[in-house]
C-alpha cells in the first residue's frame, strides 16, 4: 500500500464521516431550529471531526507510525501461523 493509498483511504473515511456530520447536523438544527446553542455544539462537533480525520491522515502517512504498524502486521502474521502450527501439530498426533 503506497501513501496515495493510505491519503485516498483517510480521505474517503473523512468523506463520509463529514457528510454523516451534516446530515446530523441538519436533522438536529430541524429538531432543534430555535436553540442556538444546539447548533453550536453540532458545528464544533463537524469541526472536531475534520480534525480527527486530519490528524489520522497525517499519523497515516508519518514515517514511524507505518514502521509500526508494519511491524505489528508480522507480529500479526507470526502469531496466526504460530497457533496454526501449533494446531496442526495437535492434530497430528491425535491422528
């Protein structure tokens, strides 16, 4: 997986998750079309959203956290076929 990829990935996961905002937010200011305080704490919860989106994008993409999460992924990978060989081996000599 590149960085374009990892950008595109955060970048769809932000996509949706501003237009669910705004689809809160306006069922809420219907709901709600007379409290300004409401309306206020919907648009500093879309705010906190795109900065959500913003920071994981950015932690994606940084250097150390793909190294660490390549490295979790083979840990991953060791774990699943340590048990599996474990597994088989179990099998094997009940067989």
């Amino acid at each position: 997986m590149t960085q374009t990829d990892v950008r595109m990935a955060w970048g769809k996961v932000g996509d949706r998750l501003s237009s669910l905002g705004l689809k809160l937010k306006l069922h809420a200011e219907q709901e709600f079309a007379d409290d300004d305080e409401v309306t206020g704490a919907l648009d500093r919860l879309a705010e906190a959203i795109d900065d959500a989106v913003d920071m994981l994008t950015n932690a994606a993409t940084d250097e150390a956290v793909q190294a660490r999460r390549c490295g979790a992924g083979r840990h991953f990978i060791d774990a699943v076929a340590t048990t599996v060989n474990q597994a088989t081996s179990q099998l094997r000599s009940k067989a």
